[in-house]
C-alpha cells in the first residue's frame, strides 16, 4: 500500500503521470495502472484526465490529505524503528 501512495502522491505534486514515473524510475504504464487501481478500490476517480494534461478531483485532494498523513507516519516509523 504504502508503493500506491507514493505513486499517487507523486502524480499529484508533478500534474503528469511521465513525470511521476521518471521521478519514481518505472515505467509511466505501471504508473496509470497503479492509480486506476487506486480509483477502482476506492470507488472514486481522483484525477481529471484532460488532453495534455490531469488535475485532483475534490476527492484527489482529499486523498492527498490523508496520503500525506499516513506517508509521514511510515516515515516516523520507521525512523524509529
């Protein structure tokens, strides 16, 4: 889970699933498959996908709240541990 949310949250801060895939080193195809499953668990859709673009969806920006969150306790974590 924790992959998802990294993937997510870079697509999120770059606005580009190519970007998010260079940033992260795979391929841009796992990365639109990972957030369509994303989507698809989540019974929403968190991006508008435009022509050259994509932008959060009220939910998107939402999720990258909790996203947030949850990455910074992973962090915490496992600083800790």
């Amino acid at each position: 889970m924790k992959t998802k949310l990294q993937t997510f949250k870079a697509v999120a801060q770059q606005l580009s699933f190519t970007k998010a895939a260079e940033q992260l080193y795979i391929s841009q195809p796992a990365i639109s498959k990972s957030i369509k499953n994303l989507e698809f668990e989540y019974k929403t859709t968190f991006f508008i996908r435009k022509r050259n673009s994509i932008e959060l969806t009220p939910e998107g920006k939402s999720f990258l709240i909790y996203v947030n969150k949850i990455l910074a306790i992973y962090a915490e974590m496992e600083e800790q541990f």
